[in-house]
C-alpha cells in the first residue's frame, strides 16, 4: 500500500478555490484599466483602493454593461458621489470624507437592482439624495470611448 501525502488529497479542490480568486484579481485590475483608459482623473493611487472595495460580482456586472468608476477630485464635498447616467460612470471625489464608502454602496445597490436610470443621480457624504446640484460635466480622456450599455 503507498502512502499519499495529505496536501496530495487536499491540492485538488484548492485549485479551482485559486482559479476563481484569480478571476476576482483579474476583474478588479480590469475596472482599473477601464478607468485608466477613460477617467482623466484616473491615478492607481486614487482609483485602485475604491475598486478593491467594490464587491466582485458588482464589479463583473459593471463590466458586462460597459460602466466605469471615475475619481473626480473637482466633484464639492457637499456632493461628492455621483452617477452620470448618461454615459454610465459612477464618480467620487477621492479626497472627500466618506464618498468612496457611498460610491460603494451605491453601487452595489444599483447593480444588484440592474437599475441605472438616464438622468444624473448626486450623492452626499452620508449617502442622501441631493437634487438641483450644479456638477462638472463628464468629460472622458480625449480617443476614449464609454460604451455603456443600455437595456
């Protein structure tokens, strides 16, 4: 009778464990190239740790639809969290208290609905609804395209 070593029997079923936290690495570094490629204020230092808490499977929906994340240090601390509806990114000021928390849950909220309505949504650093805010316009890096799908 040959012996097998116990990390023999248990190495099978980490694979597919290590494959799939692979893909989640994969997905988050995809957001960033994403925003890389079309946030002008795009810097791994500012965007990076905002994706990272963004849950995967939100993350993968916002890639499936063609929606980016965007850290807009212009965007008030008043109104520092923001859904451009019309071309599908969801910005925050990196610099302010609490936005990237909201962006969070905002959209983990909105993906988990598959709700993203055409109209610009504003945000307070608590999360609230805010209406007739004055906003930046978005404004994408010049050559890049947004393709946000609507259904």
């Amino acid at each position: 009778m040959t012996r097998t070593s116990p990390l023999a029997l248990i190495a099978p079923c980490l694979s597919p464990a290590l494959a799939f936290a692979q893909a989640d690495r994969e997905v988050a570094a995809n957001m960033v190239t994403r925003a890389a490629n079309v946030c002008p204020g795009h810097s791994a230092e500012r965007t990076t740790p905002t994706v990272k808490k963004v849950p995967v499977g939100a993350l993968r929906v916002m890639i499936d639809r063609g929606l980016v994340m965007c850290p807009d240090r212009r965007l008030d601390a008043s109104a520092p969290a923001v859904f451009y509806g019309r071309v599908g990114v969801f910005a925050w000021n990196p610099e302010a208290a609490d936005a990237a928390a909201v962006i969070v849950s905002k959209i983990d909220e909105m993906t988990r609905k598959d709700d993203y309505p055409v109209q610009t949504l504003v945000w307070d650093a608590k999360g609230n609804a805010l209406s007739q805010q004055t906003l930046p316009a978005f404004e994408a890096r010049p050559g890049a395209a947004v393709l946000y799908k609507l259904r």
